[in-house]
C-alpha cells in the first residue's frame, strides 16, 4: 500500500484558511493541512517537541503552528520556528519531523507513504477530467479494505445484492444504451454469468456475459486495478464510469473514495447528489449495522432483493462489514464465479512478494511515457450472440481510446 500514492481527503473537506484535518491513514495518526500559499502538507500528528496533536494548530507564517509553544513546521516538516528557545533555536534544523508529500487532483488530496521517490501519480482519466464532468466523495466502511475491494470484482453479486423488483420506481432504473431494458433486468434474467479475466498491466480487466435473448449477449467490462482500487460501469457508463478505491484507515476499517466522471459533458447534479445518497456530513452511511441496515423486510417482497433501500453503497456496506471486520478466509468456499476475486489475490501475493525482494510491485509507475491509462474503459452493452466477443472488446477499448485520445 504504501509503494502507491493515496487519497487521504477530499479537498473539500481542506478549504483555503479552514482548519487542519486528523487524518489516520495506513495505520498511522496524522494531521493534513493547507500551509497560506495554499500547499497542502501532511505531517506526524503529534507535536516533534512534546507531542501535542498538532490539528488544534494555527495556519499562519507559512507553516503549522503548534498552540503549546509554538513551534512551526512546513509542510516537509522541517521546523521554520522554535520562538520560545533563545536566540529562535539554534538545533532546529536537526530536527526533521515526519512528513509525507501531497498531490492534489481529482478532487482529492493524495500522499505517498512510501520509501525513497515517490512514484508519477497514474494519468487516470477520472482525476484528469474538468471538475464539472466528475464527483467524488468518500464513505467509512468499518471493514478491512480488501473484503471492500472485492466486491467491486464480485460480477455475480448484481443479480443479487443490488436487484430492484417489479414495485422499484422507474428512475432508479437504468435503461442500457441501444436497448429499451434496465440493467436491472438483464442482470436478473440471467443470474449466473460467465466470467473471463485477463491480465493487463494496471491489473485485471474482468468481463462478465449473461444470456439476454435467444441470440444476443449482455456483456460488462470492469477492472481491478492495483492494488486497492476497481474501475465498473456505475451511472456514467458509456460516457465515463465510476471508480472505487479502497483507503486503509487500519486493518478493520477503510474510506472507499467514489469517482464518478463522464468525458463529454457535465454530470448533472441529479448524479452529484445520488452519489451522496444516505450519507450524513460525516462522510458515515446512515444504515449500519448499529441499525441492522434499516432493513425492511416487507420492501423485501416488492420492492428490493434486500430490503435495505436503493442505495448501492448500503448494500454493499451491508454485504461486507458484516463479513467480520476482517474476513476469516479460512473458512470460506470459493466457487468458480469467484475468478476474478482469486485472481486479484494472486496479484496482490505477488505484490507483497515483489516488495519483500526490493523490487517495486505491479503498476508502480516510473516511467513517464508508461504513464497512459486510456485502455483502462468500463462498458457495458448487448452484442450479438454469435460474434467474438474478445475481438469485439477490443476493437471497444480502442474506439473509446480514440474518443479520449482526440
Ligand atoms: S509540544 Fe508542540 S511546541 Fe511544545
Ligand atoms: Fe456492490
């Protein structure tokens, strides 16, 4: 985790001349603030002098200020002022307290916790986009971030989890491009879908194909991208997609950044505002598990397959906090449409393996002109049954490459 850049806050939450952010991330307490050139810097949360929590700080000569006595730290942790020593202190420049760099894209604030330089932050098209075409918010999920993750690998959950029934109103219904059905009667009229995975360099490219007439095939593209990330179909599909990207608070729980972006055009705030659906100012879902989710079990008879509302993110909080706060794997039974998910495991051991022999891990990027993520495409569509549909995939990712790349 700590080889690749992170996000730790939405700049929202970070506004000029606001107050400095806790933020605990990877296991580690630290405190996010925007310096007055606007820099924003993450520093150890306790003070390099006698420890006190540095977000109760001031923002002023270029730096954070601690309120005990007044040391300043830059946002590279070195302290600019020891006023209450003689003379300004003469040691100060020996004391470097921790710090990690920041980035600011997409609508968040990304750090690198890792040893040596930092690797390029990815050229994702989500962050890269006008701030009118994408939205991003976060939510706390109190589970290990992997469980999290898998999810958003897991094809076979949709004809499940998240189906509407016959009583859903209309409008949260999505009608697939080209065809006069929802989604979500294509995902329940064939509920055990082929699943394919394929190595790419950022990860997995993951398609999943469900029967939809006699000669026609629902096919969906998803990725996982390493190691903490997934890029799936979502509201925008066709124009964009929608990412999430699992953030380590510790082992047992995680912020789950939601991305949502279009390439063409602004999103509308219809969009903006479902993406925040039952979700308080505390970035927490108001269903959970202190509640049992709200679940209504007589919605279950008409309205929804669990009972628990239309929000994806519910469910889905839903299906994996209560896997445990870590799942026992050990006593799990995988099954043949867990593919995906065994894959992405394997990558991830991998990973670890490649860190513990000094080599950087899987889609770590150095290389600048390696640094191009245009194939990395979510989509979802009917073909024909009868056409090759691995050629048809790619002759889809290059067309929206095109599009992208004009
Ligand atoms: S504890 Fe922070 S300046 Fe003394
Ligand atoms: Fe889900």
């Amino acid at each position: 985790m700590r080889r690749y850049w992170q996000p730790i806050a939405l700049s929202e939450e970070l506004p000029q001349g606001g107050a400095p952010l806790r933020v605990n991330v990877l296991g580690e307490e630290l405190v996010l603030f925007r310096d007055d050139n606007g820099q924003p810097g993450l520093l150890g949360l306790h003070c390099s002098h006698r420890g006190t929590d540095l977000s109760y700080g001031r923002i002023e000569n270029g730096g954070l200020r601690c309120i005990y006595h007044g040391w300043l730290y830059d946002v590279c942790g070195r302290v600019i002022e020891q006023p209450g020593e003689p003379g300004g202190g003469a040691n100060r420049d020996q004391i470097r307290h921790r710090a990690h760099p920041c980035r600011e894209s997409g609508g968040v604030i990304l750090t690198y916790m890792g040893p040596g330089e930092p690797p390029l932050l990815p050229d994702y098209e989500f962050l890269s986009v006008p701030e009118e075409q994408r939205a991003v918010t976060k939510i706390l999920y109190n589970c290990n971030y992997l469980q999290g993750n898998e999810g958003n690998i897991d094809p076979v959950h949709l004809s499940f989890l998240h189906q509407f029934l016959a009583d859903a109103p209309m409008p949260l219904r999505r009608v697939v491009p080209g065809t006069d059905t929802t989604d979500n009667t294509l995902l329940g009229k064939d509920i055990a879908p082929a699943i394919e995975v394929e190595l790419t360099d950022f990860g997995l490219r993951i398609c999943s194909l469900r029967a939809s007439a006699e000669d026609k095939t629902y096919l969906r593209v998803t990725n996982f991208v390493m190691p903490n990330l997934a890029a799936f179909g979502g509201s925008t599909v066709g124009e964009g997609y929608s990412v999430h990207w699992h953030v380590p608070i510790d082992d047992t729980s995680h912020w789950k950044y939601v991305f949502m972006f279009s390439r063409e055009k602004a999103l509308p705030l219809e969009l903006v505002n479902k993406s925040r659906a039952e979700l308080g100012a505390d970035f927490r879902l108001t269903r959970s598990g202190v509640n049992r989710y709200q679940q209504d079990r007589e919605s279950m008879k008409t309205k929804t397959f669990t009972g628990m509302g239309y929000n994806f993110q519910a469910h889905d909080a839903f299906a994996t906090e209560s896997q445990g706060a870590i799942q026992d794997r050990t006593s799990e039974h995988l099954v043949s449409s867990d593919k995906a998910i065994i894959a992405a495991r394997k990558l991830l051991l991998n990973a670890i393996n490649d860190v513990k022999h000094g080599r950087d891990p899987q889609h770590v990027v150095r290389d600048p002109a390696a640094n191009r993520f245009s194939h990395l495409q979510v989509f979802s569509e009917i073909i024909d049954a009868s056409i090759d549909w691995k050629q048809h995939t790619r002759e889809r990712i290059a067309t929206i490459e095109r599009v992208r790349n004009r």
